[in-house]
C-alpha cells in the first residue's frame, strides 16, 4: 500500500480541457507505479509519504495561497489541504482520507463534502478520514508488525533538500522503509506519460501566446513590471493559470545578464529605454504542470547589429540542438554543442579570437553561459531526476551547473535554453586569467559591457527518433520584428 499526505490545495483552473483527463491520469500514474514496484518484487502491503500543512503569512491569520505538492499532486491530483491517500500494490485499490471539517469551516470556506462526494470526484475505491488511517491499517493485516510502510523520503539533486517521510498517529507501530520509495517515483515522473504531454501541450500553448502579446506591447519608456503584469493577466484570462511556474524574469539593458532577475531586491521595476535588450522568461502553470519559456528581443522592435550578432549565436545553437536531440544522445554533449555555437558567433563578431575547440578546452563557454542548457520539466520546473542515485555531476566550469547530466529518453520533457551574457564579474576573471585570457579581444569585449545578455528556452519532449518542440514563439530575426510591428502570429505563409 501507498501511503501519501497531501500538502495544500490544488489549483483545479478550467474543466473541459484537463480535468477528466487530469483524474484519469491521477490513476495511470498509481498503477505505472504498481508495476514497478511489483516488478522488483516488493510484495508487501503499503509504501508512505506526506507533504505539509496549510500556512498563515507569519503571525497572521492571512492563509498564503497554497499549490499541492508535487509527488501528490502526481498520484492522486487532489486539490484540498489536509488530505491522505493509500495505494495497495497488490490490489491496485486506491484510498484517498480526508480530514474531518469543524461546523465553522461551512460558514467560513464553504460545504463540507462527504467522502462519498470525494470518492466520485477522484475516482478512488474508497475514502476514509485522516484519524482512521491507523485502523484502516492495522485491519488490512493481522498484525501491525506484519505490515511494511514504504515512506516518500529522498533527495531532490536539484534543490539538495530532502522530502519529509510520512508521520501520523500510530505508525511507529509498522516496520518503516525510507529507500525504496522515492527513486521508484522519481524515475517515473521523469517519463512522461501521453496525458502529461497533453497538458505540458496546453499549457505552453496559453504561455507561448502570452509572450506574443508581451512581445507586441512592449515599448520604451514602460517599467519591466508591465510587462510582468501583462503576462500574468494573459494566462489567467485566456488559460484559467491562477499560478505560474517561478517568479517573472522581465529584465531589459544591463538587468538581462543577471540570471535570476526579478526576486524582491530586484523587482521587474527598471524604466525601459530605447535601444534595450529584453530578455523575458516566464512560464504559467496548468493542472500542476508547468511552463518554461524564454524569449530575447530588442524593445524598439528592431534589432541593431550588435544585438542580432549576438541573438542569432544564441538562435543558431537552440536549434542546432533541438534538430540533435533523440533517445540515446548525452546531454553533455548537448550542452557542449550549444556553447561551441556561442563561441563561433563571438568569434564572427571580432569579441573572441581563436580556435573554437581550444576554447572548449579552457571552459571559456561558461563565461558566456554560467548556467546549464537546460532541466526537466513537469510538475515542477526543475522536475527531479536529472541525477541518478550514485551519479556524479560534472565539475568543470559551466558544466558543473547542469541540472541533468543523463542520456536522453524517449518520454522525457527538458527545456533547451541556451545564453549569451555579457556578466561583468566573469568577464573581468577571464581577462586576468593566463588560460582564457589569450582568446578574448579587451578592446572589443568593452563594447558589449552593459548590453546584457539573450536567451532563447523552449520546452521540448524527447520522442521515439527525435523531439516535439511544445514552444511556439516567434524565434527567427525577421519573424520577432514582424510580429513587434503587428503581424499575426504565426505569420501567413
């Protein structure tokens, strides 16, 4: 039996589109991982995890707007805080308990549902209450020491933080296994099921549209906020998105070599002028699934040639590596390829002198991309399982920031996001270092201090002998400045 706790509430948008397919798909995941399970032969009863609590903003009685844990989300799809739900490997029976309401939570929240409402609703077998765990329990065995719990507790390598193991009243009377559980459902979610992609469709579909609209109304003399603000209205009233993937990424000029632009120190809040750059990466969020896009374009409308020099290195290695990707192909490599591109663009624009592979060889790539080509993407942005138990991630410059370092699988979804940046910082460390310093013209680099930087990211699914790209941007030169200028998107062919 699994055993799992939910979080919060989910964020249940539209119904149509997604929500019968979204609770369809809440069953297929739970019998996906029945068989793997029983693959490895693990023919005892229950397997456990539990997310955390509804939360009030500090020592307020304002509750923060809760969005499900993802694991949960994954098994069960259940929207409501407080909730618990079982998995019997050897039956395939699914149980959802819920927590029982005070009276006040009808005046306050609105009616209070019987389980047989939220058994039709998540189409389990049963629902119990979350104080009747215990004896649900102990009354599928004989004896509690007879009964194993499998409880959701591992390490996210993206983030380095561990998921909490289940605890409920009782369970120190059941033998516990903390191992097995996590990686089974991990690798599981790094393989994309047809109703994931569905919705990873859909989703990038509403969010891609927003970034045209962004895109079209973007003008000297607008704060970065504005922009901010159209994107989220755009998803929310077009695509029901009450949540998106991460905080808005709106920087323009200097703002846009700084990767995670945006936090609270740095607002989305910079007045934007003529001749600016503007690197946008946001992403709304459907069903739990989320979105990661990315576009670069210059605010005026139309390019310079410094600023197309530089976005067409970017361009070109996107889709150098998007037409390379299939099963079987190293993610390294990948990455290595896109960085390779980069150089020769900056070779071509007299910034860098040299051989390309001699650079690759001194790691200079990282000083134009710190950061890694790309990560999973599903119900997280950085959806775990990009490294394996006993994996090692890379230590070279550049290459140590890849949030996956495997060989690509049919079914997995990872965004392809190469950059140029033109970081203060790093540029001043390559010129006084006696290995990169050799390929770089001063004179010239000068230039492009202050420019920022350009990055393109579109979310593309791995498929049996190539890729889907589910991104649908104006990407080419001619076809960001035609659709600045208020040509139809895609454009007429």
């Amino acid at each position: 039996m699994i055993y799992l706790r939910a979080v919060n509430a989910w964020n249940v948008h539209v119904g149509k589109h997604a929500g019968a397919k979204c609770l369809l798909f809440g069953k297929c995941a739970l019998l996906h991982i029945v068989k793997t399970l029983l693959l490895i032969q693990l023919v005892t009863f229950f397997c456990c995890g539990q997310g955390g609590e509804e939360q009030y903003d500090y020592c307020t009685d304002n509750l923060v707007l809760f969005r499900q844990e993802s694991y949960f989300a994954y098994l069960f799809g259940v929207k409501e805080p407080g909730f618990s739900g079982a998995l019997d490997i050897e039956t395939c029976e699914a149980y959802l308990f819920i927590p029982r309401l005070s009276p006040e939570y009808a005046i306050w929240s609105g009616e209070i549902h019987s389980p047989s409402y939220y058994k039709d609703l998540y189409k389990v077998d049963a629902v119990f209450y979350v104080d009747q765990i215990k004896e649900f329990l102990t009354g599928r065995t004989k004896t509690a020491k007879g009964l194993v719990l499998y409880l959701l507790h591992g390490l996210n390598t993206d983030s380095n933080n561990y998921s909490k193991p289940a605890h409920f009243e009782g369970i120190d009377m059941f033998e516990i296994d903390l191992n097995t559980l996590h990686p089974i459902i991990t690798e599981c979610r790094v393989i994309k099921s047809h109703y994931e992609i569905d919705l990873l469709r859909f989703v990038n579909k509403i969010s891609s549209n927003a970034h045209v609209e962004v895109m079209r109304a973007a003008r000297p003399g607008m704060k970065e906020y504005h922009l901010e603000s159209l994107f989220l209205h755009s998803v929310y009233m077009k695509g029901g998105c009450r949540y998106v993937s991460y905080t808005c990424v709106c920087a323009t000029g200097k703002n846009s070599s700084t990767l995670h632009y945006g936090h609270v120190a740095a607002p989305n809040d910079r007045t934007i002028v003529d001749g600016d750059m503007a690197l946008l990466d946001m992403g709304a969020e459907y069903h739990f699934y989320d979105s990661d896009i990315t576009c670069s374009f210059p605010v005026n409308g139309i390019f310079t040639e410094k600023q197309r020099v530089v976005y067409e290195g970017v361009l070109d290695a996107q889709k150098a590596v998007i037409a390379a990707i299939k099963p079987g192909v190293s993610w390294i490599e990948m990455h290595k390829l896109a960085e390779s591109i980069i150089l020769g663009a900056l070779v071509k624009a007299n910034i860098l002198t040299g051989r390309v592979e001699a650079m690759l060889e001194k790691r200079l790539g990282a000083i134009f991309m710190p950061h890694g080509l790309g990560h999973f993407l599903g119900l997280d942005t950085h959806d775990p399982g990009g490294y394996l138990k006993g994996a090692k991630r890379p230590a070279d410059a550049g290459l140590k920031s890849l949030r996956t370092a495997r060989t690509l699988e049919e079914g997995m979804v990872i965004t392809v996001e190469p950059g140029c940046y033109f970081i203060n910082s790093l540029i001043d460390e390559a010129l006084k270092d006696q290995e990169t310093a050799p390929f770089i013209k001063p004179e010239e680099i000068e230039k492009f201090r202050g420019f920022g930087g350009v990055r393109l990211e579109d979310d593309v699914v791995v498929t049996v002998d190539g890729c889907e790209n589910l991104t649908n941007c104006p990407r080419e030169v001619d076809d960001v400045e035609a659709v600045m200028a208020g040509k139809p998107w895609p454009l007429a062919m």
